[in-house]
C-alpha cells in the first residue's frame, strides 16, 4: 500500500509540474455546449434517408434509360423512313 500511496504522490506532483509549466489551454464553454448539442442531436446514420437516395437514383436512372431508348427508337424510325 506504501508503493502505492508514494507513486500516487509522485504522479499528482508531477502532474501540478506539468500544469504550472505546460499552462494548459482552457476551451471556450459555450464552443463546448454547442459542439456537445449538435453532436447529440446529429444521428449517425439516417437509414431511411439512405433508402430514400438510392430508389431516386434508381428512378433516375430508369427513366434516363427510357429516355434513351426512345430517343434511339425515333431516330432508327427516321433513318428507315428516309
């Protein structure tokens, strides 16, 4: 328990060394508050947005696809008629 007791009493010795000597930087409470807040109130990982993005991507690319081909069916038609 002595060991113990003494290393104790060394490490919060040099612990108050280091602070007299480092001056440790205080940070702004009110920064802290806010970055805590929106950390909180931020989710991680939004679920139904990711499904909502993916099936527009999707619609998206279905109808740039049906676009296409019907682009491509018009002019094949012209191309045979002229």
């Amino acid at each position: 328990m002595k060991e113990r007791q003494f290393s104790d009493e060394t490490l919060l010795a040099l612990e108050r060394s280091l602070k007299t000597k480092l001056n440790p930087v205080q940070p702004d409470q009110s920064f802290i508050q806010t970055l805590r807040q929106r950390l909180i109130e931020t989710p991680i990982n939004n679920p139904q947005h990711r499904t909502a993005m993916t099936l527009l991507t999707i619609a998206g690319g279905l109808i740039f696809g049906m676009v296409i081909y019907l682009l491509g069916r018009g002019f094949i038609q012209v191309n045979r008629e002229g």
